[in-house]
C-alpha cells in the first residue's frame, strides 16, 4: 500500500508571494505541491498558469501534483509538463479523449491522474484504471473551483471503491481536508492529502502537517 503524503494546495496561499508560500510548505515537511490550474470554464473560477508551476518548479525540488481544472486539458499539458509538473491530472469530465491524454501526459514525461467530480459515479474511472493509464487517482471531496468547502463525505465511498480493486494505487482526495476530515479519508484508503486553507490558515503548517500525517496513519486503511 502506499504512503500517507500530505500535499499543501498553493490556491490558498498569499497570492502575492507565492514564492515564500512554496518555501513555507517545503519547511513545514509537505510531500508534495499541490497546483491548482483554473480556466473559468471548466470550473468557475481562473487561477494559474504554466508560468507559476515554472516558478515553483525553480524554487523547490518537492515533487508538483498539478490538478488542471480545465475544459480542454489537452491543449495544455505539454505547457505543463515544459514548467516542471510530476503529476498532471485531468477530470474524466473534461472535454477531451481521456484515455488519448492520459497517454500523452506519460508521453511526455509525467505521472498521469484522473480525478472525478462529486456527482460523478466513481465507475466512470474504471475503464482507464483497468487499462492502467492513470498513476493517480483523485476524488474530489468538494465542487472544485475554490477552497475553503465544506467537505463531502460521500468521496469516501468512492475512495474505498478504487482502493479495494487497487491496492497500490496512489489515492489523493481534496477539498476540504483538515485535521478531523482526513481520518475517514485515510480509514477509507486515500493516501494523499489536498489541503489548502487548513494549512495555510494554521497558526504553524509544520505542526499541522505533521499531525494530519499522523492522523492519517493512524486510521489508514482501516475501514477496508
Ligand atoms: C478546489 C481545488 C482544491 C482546493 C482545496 O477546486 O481543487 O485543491 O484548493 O482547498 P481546501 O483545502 O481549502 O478545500
Ligand atoms: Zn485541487
């Protein structure tokens, strides 16, 4: 099974120093950076772009997990993955070949994701999970679009879902995670943790971080 890794989500940082933000969740022990890319279309609201993955790219050697809440997110990933992202993961909503991307994505050097909105059944994944073309799966526990939502629980079902047919696979969830909502995430068997305003708004991230890690540990898994 995979580790417990705790990814910061930059959406919620000072958008005004974004640099110090990337610093401030590499001292504070994040695993990984979580990028989230908007394009008003997909999603209600515009974010960032390759240019802000570039410079983060520059700035730490955490590994990227860059989330493209994008209509078309296969006219972007080459930009994306050109600016420095691990992990480039599109919604099995978008309006795109999924399965056609996905390979590209790994193409082109990245881990390829696939993430599923809450009112979409988790079975709308199986198909690509079962031809392996997705390293990472993420199951959204809000509406995506802005942080600072109210966590769904209903994601849990659909991270257990994947985990009972996929023991290996890396699980993230996100939306809403904070340091009591990430234990039925991880007792259902997501991994990876998005959290954005309950990181950054803490009055220390490095103690925060830690702790969601261990409660994670402590339960993960245990509800399978
Ligand atoms: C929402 C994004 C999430 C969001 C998480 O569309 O995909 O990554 O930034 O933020 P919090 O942790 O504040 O819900
Ligand atoms: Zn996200």
């Amino acid at each position: 099974m995979p580790k417990i890794e705790i990814m910061p989500s930059i959406l919620a940082a000072d958008m005004g120093n974004l640099e110090a933000a990337i610093r401030q969740c590499e001292r504070a022990g994040a695993d990984q950076i979580h990028m989230d890319i908007m394009d008003g279309v997909f999603v209600p609201n515009i974010s960032m772009g390759p240019a802000v993955v570039a410079m983060a790219d520059r700035v730490t050697n955490l590994p990227m997990d860059v989330h493209l809440m994008l209509l078309q997110p296969q006219n972007h990933i080459e930009a994306f993955a050109k600016a420095g992202a691990d992990t480039i993961l599109i919604h099995i909503e978008a309006d795109c070949d999924v399965e056609d991307t996905l390979k590209k994505i790994r193409g082109l050097g990245c881990k390829s994701g696939i993430t599923v909105n809450p009112p979409t059944p988790v079975e709308s994944i199986f198909q690509c999970l079962e031809k392996g073309l997705a390293d990472e799966v993420l199951i959204m526990s809000v509406n995506p679009g802005f942080g600072g939502q109210k966590y769904i629980a209903a994601a849990e079902a659909k991270v257990a879902a994947v985990r009972s047919r996929y023991p290996d696979m890396l699980i993230s969830i996100d939306g809403g995670i904070d340091l009591e909502t990430v234990k039925p995430a991880a007792a259902h068997g997501a991994n990876l943790f998005v959290a954005g305003t309950s990181l950054f708004k803490a009055p220390d991230m490095k103690a925060a971080v830690a702790q969601m890690r261990a409660n994670a540990e402590a339960v993960y898994c245990s509800k399978i």
